[in-house]
C-alpha cells in the first residue's frame, strides 16, 4: 500500500474552490466563473448579478474554467438570463456546463459561444 500524504502528485480528495469576478470588457460586463460553482456560493452569484445589472451593459459569463456546476448555478443563469434585457453570452462552456444547459433547456435562453473573441 503505498502512502500518497507526501507524494507531489497525489490528487486532492476536495474539489476546486470557486470564484466569481465581475469585470467590465468592451462595453460588456463579464462574470468569470472558475471552481465548483454550487450552493456554497449562492451569496456570491447574487451579488455578481446585482452588479452585473446596475452596470445595464452587456452581459457575458466566461465559464471556461468551471469544473462542476449544480442546479444553483443553473438557476443563477437562468435567473440572470431572465432578467437581462441582452442575451446573456456565456463563452467556452466546458462539456458538464453545456450538458446542463441542453438538459434543462437553459440554453435555449443563452447565446453559447466558443471562443472569446476579446481574447483575440
């Protein structure tokens, strides 16, 4: 039996922390989503609506770097996608997230997009 406590590449028995950062992008207000995003940090997703909305731009989630999303995050989109007077943009969705989204018909309220041609 071999001990992992002190091997480098042992993999974590938790998930990703998750973070929420509302940043402003070319007359857009962008939510970059990173980690597990559950109902741990409910808190956090209404607060990145609320700011979201008072900025009246654009809305654009990057979604690239969520590894887990559960119903909250899906209610966050959808609660955000229903009160957005824009088509909320969420860009390079991983494949859990458009799953999702194609299950509970979401995406349907969402313009899914590949690449984040800001980056560009």
């Amino acid at each position: 039996m071999q001990d992992d406590r002190n091997d480098s590449n042992a993999q974590p028995e938790y998930g990703e922390p998750a973070s929420v950062h509302v940043l402003t992008v070319d007359q857009r207000s962008r939510l970059v989503l990173a980690g597990e995003i559950d109902a741990k940090i409910a808190g956090e997703l209404q607060n990145a609506i609320t700011e979201a909305e008072g900025s009246r731009l654009p809305v654009e989630i990057d979604a690239h770097h969520v590894t887990f999303m559960d119903s909250s995050g899906v209610a966050f989109l959808a609660r955000l996608a229903s009160r957005s007077p824009h088509k909320v943009r969420v860009l390079r969705a991983p494949p859990t997230v458009r799953f999702l989204l194609e299950v509970t018909r979401i995406g349907d309220l969402l313009e899914i997009v590949d690449e984040d041609l800001a980056a560009n």
